[in-house]
C-alpha cells in the first residue's frame, strides 16, 4: 500500500519530468540555423521587414536567421515550402494578409492556412501610399477618381503579387467607389515600384520607401490607406477622407508549422518583442512608415481571424480570382 504521501510524491516528480524537458528544450533552442521563407522578391517591404527581424534574431538567439526568397504564386510558393517542412521551430514564414486569405484565392492548394500554421509573433503594421505616375493628369484623390469614372480601365494598376496588401487594396477602392482599373501583379513590390517609375503602370499602393519620389515629383501622392493621415506624410491625405470607411492597414507576421513546440514560439516571440522595443529596429521600420506590431500569438491569432473574415467578403463581393 501507498501512503498519501507516497502517491502526491510520485505525482510531483512525474510532473517535474514532464517539464524539464521542454524546459531544456527551450534553452537549447536555436541550436543550428532558422530558415525565414520570405514571399516576396527580395527589396519588398516583406523582405525588408524580415531581413531586419533576422538579423536582430541572429544577434539576440546566437544562431544565423538565414532569409528564404521564395515568390511567386501569390506566396503560395513559400508557404508550401514552410508547410512541407519538418515542425520544429527551423523553418519559419514570413507572411502578410494575403497569406491569411490564401484558401480563399486559391483553390487546391497543399495546404488550409487557417488550420496548418499557427502564429509566431507580430514584426509591423503601417498604411500603404497611393502612389500614381505623373503621366495621370491628376494630383489629388478626387481628381484621379474623377479621371478613373470617365475613363474606365485607363489605368494599370501594380501588386507585389495575386492577393498581396497591394492588390487587395486596389480591388476594395474598386468595390467603395466603382471605378475600373487593370491589375498588373508583379513577383514583388520593388519591381512593380520600379515600373511605376518607368510609367508602364500609372497606379501603385506601395509602403517601400518612396518619400523622396514624391518630393521630387516623380511620383505623386494621392493618399494613405490608414484611416487617419500619418506623421511621416502630413500633407496627404487618408483615402478615407473621400471614401468613407476605406480601411486598408498593413502588416507582417511571423508563423510556423502547427505543431511546433510551443516553447520555441515563446522564445521567437519574446525575442522579436525585444526587438520592437529596439530604437534601431524603430527606426528601421520608420523609413516604411511602419510602427511595430508587438503581439502576443493569441492576439496575432485574433487578427487572423479578423482579416480572414473581412477581406473574405471583398473576394466574395469582387469575384476576386488569381490570375
């Protein structure tokens, strides 16, 4: 026979040894390199975001955080990459909202987003610019709306990619206002940025670092996708100022395979925690007009959810297909 005390001891030191595993687990973890899959092209604001993340990992953890340019396929390319890979912790994604609404673009895809990662932690959120091309004899929003009404699809408008932030983003000004534009994806946002330069496109929702066109005149400024104007750009005015509603935030995220042991996603976001509470990393985020977007994974799952369902509608409503 046992005594009470007996079985409350074995019962203490089972659960000790269930413990200490992770536990060590988690102090070993990184123990060799973290692949990154980024989406996009490198010179993307996803790619600048990442690189900046990784090297604040690499520096903070002790182990290289290596970028993984894999676009294409609306990031479909990279998430299967991240998706067949082993779930522990050494492969990770970089994602924007067009990731979220994946399944809802494509149809037989290898993998259900919603159900197959989990959140990891949060890296930024900004507004895109509304950038058009000085060869649109416009320079302010109403006037391009105006121009848009009276000569439907004129205008070409450039994405980093089927159901990037940028596209979305053109097809929900669509859906608010009826005009007409052409959707030109591109396999990144710094080539489609740089078509826009050239004039073969003459419209862009960008939040690459372009302050200095618009300064120059070499692209103008019609408005940012927040709800209110920004600090960095005072004197453009929110899309929402002329179409009431209009809500377009951006932001990236990191996630992982489901799976993944729990502690490693503790340690990768409490690291990138420290890392937007950096001045350095701030200040790096600044030149996209980005603010850090520190979230705890249930939290970062709760924006999933909420995107998943709004930008689900502006598929639906818009007939939105891949190309």
């Amino acid at each position: 026979m046992f005594s009470r005390r007996q079985v409350l001891r074995s019962a203490a030191a089972a659960a000790s040894a269930s413990i200490l595993p992770e536990a060590a687990r988690a102090a070993d973890y990184p123990a060799r390199p973290v692949h990154i899959a980024v989406t996009t092209a490198p010179g993307g604001s996803s790619d600048i975001v990442s690189r900046l993340s990784a090297q604040f990992l690499t520096d903070r953890l002790g182990q290289t955080f290596l970028i993984d340019n894999r676009p294409g396929a609306g990031g479909n390319i990279a998430t299967g990459v991240v998706h067949r890979a082993p779930a522990d912790g050494y492969s990770i994604l970089s994602i924007n909202k067009g990731n979220v609404l994946a399944n809802q673009l494509y149809d037989k895809l290898e993998f259900d987003f919603m159900r197959d990662f989990v959140p990891v932690a949060g890296i930024a959120t900004g507004p895109l610019v509304m950038l058009a091309h000085p060869s649109v004899p416009v320079k302010t929003l109403p006037e391009f709306l105006a121009y848009a009404k009276a000569n439907p699809g004129k205008i070409n408008y450039a994405s980093a990619g089927n159901g990037s932030d940028p596209h979305m983003t053109g097809e929900l000004l669509k859906m608010m206002t009826g005009i007409q534009m052409t959707h030109v994806p591109y396999r990144g946002g710094a080539l489609a940025l740089t078509d826009l330069l050239a004039g073969s496109v003459q419209l862009m929702f960008s939040n690459l670092p372009t302050a200095d066109y618009i300064a120059a005149g070499t692209l103008r400024g019609l408005g940012v996708t927040t709800k209110a104007r920004i600090k960095e750009m005072p004197d453009i005015p929110a899309v929402a100022e002329f179409v009431p509603g209009f809500a377009a935030d951006v932001w990236f995220a990191f996630v992982a395979r489901k799976s993944t042991p729990p502690e490693f996603i503790t340690t990768l976001n409490r690291a990138m925690a420290e890392a937007l509470a950096e001045p350095k990393v701030r200040a790096g985020l600044a030149v996209l007009t980005a603010a850090p977007m520190t979230m705890s994974p249930q939290e970062l799952g709760a924006l999933f959810a909420s995107e998943h369902e709004k930008w689900g509608r502006v598929i639906k409503t818009a007939n939105i297909k891949p190309e």
